[in-house]
C-alpha cells in the first residue's frame, strides 16, 4: 500500500539533504502513517485505516462520520 493517508491525503514530500560542504542530494519525508482500527456505531462493526497522526486528531475532534463525508466530498475517499 502507497504511503498516503486515506482521510487528508498527506503524501511523501521531497527535499534535499544539504551537507557542511553544500552538497545537496534527494531525500523524501515520509508521513507519519498509522493502522488504525476504529468502531463505527452507525455500521456496527470497526474499520480499518491507514492515517496519519494529525488525522486520528480530526477523528478523535469531529467523529468518524462526520470526517468521512468531508473526505469524501473532497474526493479523498471512494
């Protein structure tokens, strides 16, 4: 599975390694990707997601259903 997350979209980010001497070289940031299983009441059975950790505080803030229909009108999500 790529390393992207499923609820923001965060993705890898590119930089450079930049040495005492100048010297730059490729480099990636990768986000900080959790497994998350979440209970979803309305479903009655837990989800399974890969998100990054800014995006277990959305959860945790707005619910899982109200960020999933965020997601999804953003075209984050299928």
């Amino acid at each position: 599975m790529s390393k992207v997350c499923q609820i923001t979209g965060k993705t890898v980010q590119y930089g450079n390694n930049v040495s005492h001497a100048n010297n730059k070289t490729r480099r990636r940031f990768l986000p900080n990707l959790q497994k998350k299983r979440i209970w979803v009441p309305e479903e009655g059975k837990f989800v399974t997601l890969k998100i990054s950790t800014r995006a277990m505080r959305t959860l945790d803030k707005k619910g899982y259903t109200a960020v999933v229909k965020e997601a999804k009108a953003k075209g984050l999500m299928a």
